[in-house]
C-alpha cells in the first residue's frame, strides 16, 4: 500500500523569495493561489482511498492539509517540518498553532520543535544538511512503518526530494516507494 508525499501550496515567501534576501516571512502562510492549489489536489487526492493524514507543523502545510483533508484527523509529525533554511521554515509555538487550528492536536509537539542551532545572517537558525539527511533517515523508517495505508504526507519540498529524488511543484503528489 502507498505512502503519498503532498507538497503545500504556494506560501506568501514562495510567491516572493526569487533566491535572493529572505524576505522575512516567518512560518509563511499559504497564498490565495495557495489555497487554491490545495483545492485542486484535494480532486485528485480524493481518488487515493487515503486512511491517514500525517502533516507538517508548519502552518502553509497545516492550511494544505486541512484544505485536502478538511474532516479527516490530521497527526502532526515534527520530523515532516522543512529543511531550515529560511525565515519561513522556523515554527511556532504548539500553544500558537492550537489557536489557529483548534481541531488539530499538537500537546505532543515541545514549544520548540524546530532546529536550533547557529544563526545565519539575518538570525535564522540553519539545519546543517548531515543533521536533516539524518532526520530524513529516520522519516522514512518511522513513516513505513505506520500501519495505516494509503497513508498522506502533507510535507514540503526538500523533504520530498530527500525521500524521493523529486522534488515537485506547490500541491504535488509523490509517492514514496516501498
């Protein structure tokens, strides 16, 4: 049975980060095309028979998903977060994230479940690639080993990419391959 990677949708640092500065968009939510992203994978997603929803922290993630999967129970899996790099990757408070999704358990996660570590420049802290390609290990361990099957995982690119090789589009599917 399949595990299916689903890229978020565009996020407002998405729409404006071109490779240069960051430009400062902490935890960046998802865009009005975003959103509309989502809505269109939820069509396609519909035909993957999906029994578990595993998702990101991350609130353009959290917005997808519940935009996919708007009755399903969403589990909030810390190890799905984003390779941080930038401004948009650094997280929120669980106590914070509860207020905006309240139907969305996150007492499990710590208050800081992001990397931390040394700041780059503008004071991101940036996850060294060996510490995330060691967490992607143990993803992908942890995740076949769920039972339930087909199983979602509204995530984000380089985690894609890290399990896959592919690194998709905003809303893209993927499947992870036994």
């Amino acid at each position: 049975m399949s595990i299916h990677l689903i890229r978020h949708g565009q996020s407002a640092f998405n729409a404006v980060f071109s490779g240069g500065a960051d430009p400062m968009i902490f935890d960046a939510p998802l865009t009005q095309l975003g959103a509309s992203q989502a809505q269109e994978a939820r069509h396609k997603v519909a035909e993957l028979g999906i029994r578990e929803v595993v998702c990101s922290p991350l609130t353009r993630a959290l917005q997808t998903a519940r935009l996919i999967f708007p009755t399903e129970d969403i589990h909030v899996v810390a190890e799905t977060r984003e390779h941080l790099g930038h401004s948009c990757d650094v997280g929120r408070a669980p106590a914070e994230l509860q207020a905006v999704f309240p139907d969305i358990p996150f007492s499990h996660l710590p208050d800081i479940w992001w990397h931390q570590g040394e700041l780059n420049n503008v004071g991101v802290p940036v996850e060294p690639a060996d510490v995330f390609e060691a967490r992607m290990v143990l993803l992908a361990s942890a995740l076949r080993a769920r039972d339930a099957r087909p199983l979602a995982v509204v995530c984000h690119g380089h985690v894609i990419e890290a399990l896959t090789g592919t690194h998709p589009d905003n809303c893209g599917i993927v499947e992870l391959r036994d």
